[in-house]
C-alpha cells in the first residue's frame, strides 16, 4: 500500500498547493504539496491545516495517519526544547 502512494502519479495543479477552501485534500495534491514542502519544518499551522484538510478514509488516511504522527512529534519536540522550535 504504501509503495503504491509513493508510485502515485502526481498531478501538477499549482492552485492545490496553496488553496484557503479545506474541503478534502486529493491523495494527488497531498502528493503534490509533500513534494514541494517538508512537513518537518513548515509552520505547524500549515500542518495542522493539512491534517484537518485530509481525508480520513480511502488512500488518503494512510497520508493523514503520517501527518499526524509528524505533528505530535513536533509537538513534542517543541515541548521538551522550546529554545529549538520554530
């Protein structure tokens, strides 16, 4: 499963990368956006929107699932060395 998201073809659509309407973000657009931005060190509201922009079933969720353990990682992180995080 997770050979055939990273095999997934992406789809260049420049307006998905930056879009204010989170309805549900497409497994190609997160494709798109994680190529293009490091999830470890966006802007944790970046991120956060990304999550809340994701699916929560289908292909996708296996996507949001690495998100989300990025985030509490950060979280975490930012917890234990405040001095350290952005």
């Amino acid at each position: 499963m997770a050979m055939e998201i990273l095999q997934h073809p992406v789809l260049f659509a420049t307006n998905a990368i930056h879009r204010c309407d989170l309805d549900t973000f497409s497994v190609d657009e997160l494709l798109m956006i994680l190529e293009t931005e490091n999830p470890f060190l966006m802007e944790m509201d970046r991120l956060e929107s990304l999550i809340n922009g994701t699916s929560t079933s289908g292909q996708a969720s296996h996507l949001r699932g690495y998100l989300v353990g990025i985030f509490d990682t950060r979280k975490m992180f930012s917890a234990l060395r405040p001095d350290l995080s952005h």
